[in-house]
C-alpha cells in the first residue's frame, strides 16, 4: 500500500511540476479525497 502511494505521490508531483501552477487545486483536492476515503475505510474496518 505504501509503496504504490510513494509512486502515486510521486507521479502526481512530476504532473504538477510539468503542468504549472493551476494544477495545485486538482493536486490539493486528489490528496484530500484520498486521505477521506482512507480515512472512511480505517472507520469501516476499524
């Protein structure tokens, strides 16, 4: 899982760096919406 993350991480920072600065909302708000359904998960299966 974490490894996956790092390379997604990693892959999303490469198209922010490449696309400029607008892309940080999409970037901001990917990461949110990930971080919820994680979040939503570790309640469901706590």
């Amino acid at each position: 899982m974490s490894s996956s993350s790092d390379s997604f991480l990693k892959l999303a920072m490469r198209n922010m760096v490449a696309k400029g600065g607008t892309s940080l909302k999409h970037f901001f708000l990917t990461t949110i919406g990930l971080l919820a359904v994680l979040l939503t998960l570790a309640i469901l299966f706590h």
